[in-house]
C-alpha cells in the first residue's frame, strides 16, 4: 500500500527511537554499510547492544550484523499512531541516527572559517565532541515515501540534540535536497584530480561525449555501466592499453580495489566513484553559543 495523502502525517509522531526501530529499516538504506561493527574503539568490540533509551548519557553500541551502523549518540524514530498504526504492519515509518562527528572534514573548515581546523588533535576533538552531531542515516520506508516526513525528521530532531552544530555528509544529497529542506546549508566538494583526469581519458578515446561537457563528468553514461564496459572492450589495441593504464591509476586510491580484474565488476565500481560527489550539510542552532 502506497501512501498518497499527506493527511496521514497527522497521525505520526517523533519520538526517541530504539536500535530495533533502525534495524527494521536499515534494508532500505541506499548504502547499507557491510556487516560488523563500524569504528567501535577495539576496547568495546563485542559489547552486548543495548536496545535502550538512545537519548541517555554516552554512546550506544551496537554489535550485530545489520546495517554495521557501530556507536551512535541518538535515534529517532517517525512512530505511527491512531487509525494508521492499525492500517499497516509497521509501527515505524522512519528513522534518523545521530553519531559523534569526524575530527577532521574538510568542507566543515570552508563553512566554519576554519574554527576546527589548525589545532591539536586534543584540543579538536574536545571541541568537535563538544559542540557537532554527524546525521549518519536517515531512512523512510518506501511506503511513507513522498510526504516530506525525511525533511520533518531532521528538522524537527537538529534541535533535541542540545549541541550548537549539526552536519551530514551525503552522496544522494544533491538528487534528493531533504536535508536542505529541514534548514541545512549545502557545501558540494570539490571533484578529486584523479576522477577528473579519467574522466578526461574516457573522453579522449570516445567511451564518453566530447570536451564540451564540464569537467564534473554529467555526461549520462556514466551512470551506464554496461555502456562503458561495452566501449572499453571494442577498443583497439593502443587505446585500450592507454585506458588500462588510467583506471589501474585511478584505482590506486581505492585499496584492494586497485587489482580488480577488467570486466564489468570493475567498470560498474570506478564510475560509481566517478559519480560520489558528496555534500556537505551543516546547521548552526539559533538558541545555542559555541562551547570553546
């Protein structure tokens, strides 16, 4: 059953969620992390989960197998109620995940003037604790899709971490602008060299359209690997080599990747780098000063 009317949305709420609630959506996160137990500090890998309130002092861990989510500082969870919990067989249409942030960002220094940045390590990752939340996942069930309940999630939620900087990181960002929509400031990195020397390459032997395309590769076949697997196989002998030669390069940032075998395996992997360009997001929270 698909939902269509956004008369529905009075009959959701936002609640503190549990792990539970994360796991029953975690399939339909569109980068699922592999199974394990993501940057939890090895002094506490293998800890039980706790499926508890996520809004008490400390991390929560969690060490199963779905989504690899690791420690996270908070869920939240869009919670049906009325007429509509009994209409479905979930309880829940949504959830976003709150963690602890990355020391070091780079687009974090662009939009806060480099007040992060230039510091010891102690001394940064006081004040990163101190004062951000990372958004890690935010998920809606396909079924609840389309109502703007991602953008109420975020928005409605920034506020109940009590911390003056929110920010998120996301590749599907820039197709689907929810995080824009709950009040973020979007921040686009920057192409990496390597992406755009090998774009320049496919360009030059034909597998991609001519020059008059900007540098960010929107030609469309890049998001058609069979089209461009196809083309690097009809290629001669010197060109083919020439393109080897560029994506063995390319690759090299990629670690294990780099010795992928030619074929569409590898194709379908090094344009789906090509093509992740993540954004940046980031809100500063009106009530709340700085902790320095």
């Amino acid at each position: 059953m698909k939902m269509r009317s956004c008369s529905i949305c009075r009959e959701i709420e936002i609640v503190p969620g549990r792990l539970s609630d994360y796991k029953k959506l975690a399939c339909y996160h569109y980068r699922e992390a592999p199974p394990g137990v993501e940057g939890v500090p090895p002094s506490v890998r293998g800890q039980d989960a706790r499926d508890t309130d996520p809004n008490a002092p400390g991390l929560r861990f969690e060490a199963g197998t779905v989504g690899g989510l690791g420690p996270f500082a908070a869920i939240y969870a869009l919670r049906l109620t009325g007429r509509l919990k009994w209409r479905t067989d979930t309880d829940c249409a949504g959830v976003v995940v709150y963690k602890m942030s990355d020391p070091n960002v780079e687009l974090r220094n662009t939009a806060t003037s480099g007040l992060f940045a230039g510091l010891d390590r102690a001394t940064q990752l006081a004040l990163v604790n101190g004062n951000i939340r990372r958004i890690a996942r935010v998920i809606v069930d396909p079924m609840f899709r389309g109502l703007g309940l991602a953008s109420r999630l975020v928005r409605e939620t920034m506020p109940l971490m009590n911390v003056p900087i929110i920010e998120a990181l996301a590749v599907m960002g820039l197709v689907n602008p929810f995080f824009e929509k709950a009040g973020m400031r979007a921040y686009t990195a920057k192409i990496p060299v390597r992406s755009i020397r090998l774009i320049e390459a496919l360009r030059s032997v034909g597998i991609l359209a001519s020059a008059t395309r900007g540098a960010a590769g929107d030609d469309r076949t890049l998001i058609n690997p069979h089209i461009v697997n196809d083309r690097i196989a009809r290629l001669d002998k010197d060109a083919g080599g020439f393109i080897e030669q560029e994506i063995g390069l390319f690759l090299q940032s990629y670690g294990g990747r780099r010795r992928m075998s030619p074929g569409f395996d590898r194709t379908k992997y090094f344009l789906s780098r090509l093509a992740d360009r993540p954004a940046y997001y980031i809100w500063f929270n009106p009530n709340m000063e700085l902790r320095i």
